[in-house]
C-alpha cells in the first residue's frame, strides 16, 4: 500500500488544528459559564481553560502516534 498523499496530511493535522484549539475554546466557555452561575468570577474560566489545555494536549499526543504508526504500517 502507498504512503499517504500530501493531501492527506494536510486534512489530518488541519483537523487536528481545529480539535486542538476547538477543545481549549469550549474549556473556556464552560469556565465563563460556570463563573457567571456561581459567580466565582476568573476561577471557573481560569481552572477550566487549564484543564482543556491539558486534555487538548493529551489528544494530541496519543492522535498524532496514530498518525505516525498508520503511515509507518499502513493496513492492507
């Protein structure tokens, strides 16, 4: 089987971009959210963006092996 096509690769890491910065972005909506009901004014968007932060990143990492162990051994 080929490798994957230049094309390929962009549409991963572009859809990669967009869960990446969607998943720090829905993180702070909830922290503003959360603020504005318990009225606990930067700590919610503070712990919450933190948090998607770091679930992004975990995303991330463990997509982009997928990545590399689909193009290194690609399925029949």
């Amino acid at each position: 089987m080929r490798p994957p096509t230049p094309l390929v690769h962009y549409g991963r890491y572009g859809a990669l971009a967009f869960e990446f910065s969607g998943t720090i972005a829905a993180g702070a909506a909830v922290g503003y959210l959360l603020d504005r009901w318990l009225h606990t004014e930067p700590y919610g968007v503070t712990l919450c963006t933190l948090l998607a932060v770091a679930g992004g990143f975990a995303r991330l990492i463990q997509v982009l092996r997928r990545f590399d162990r689909l193009d290194r051994d690609p399925e029949p």
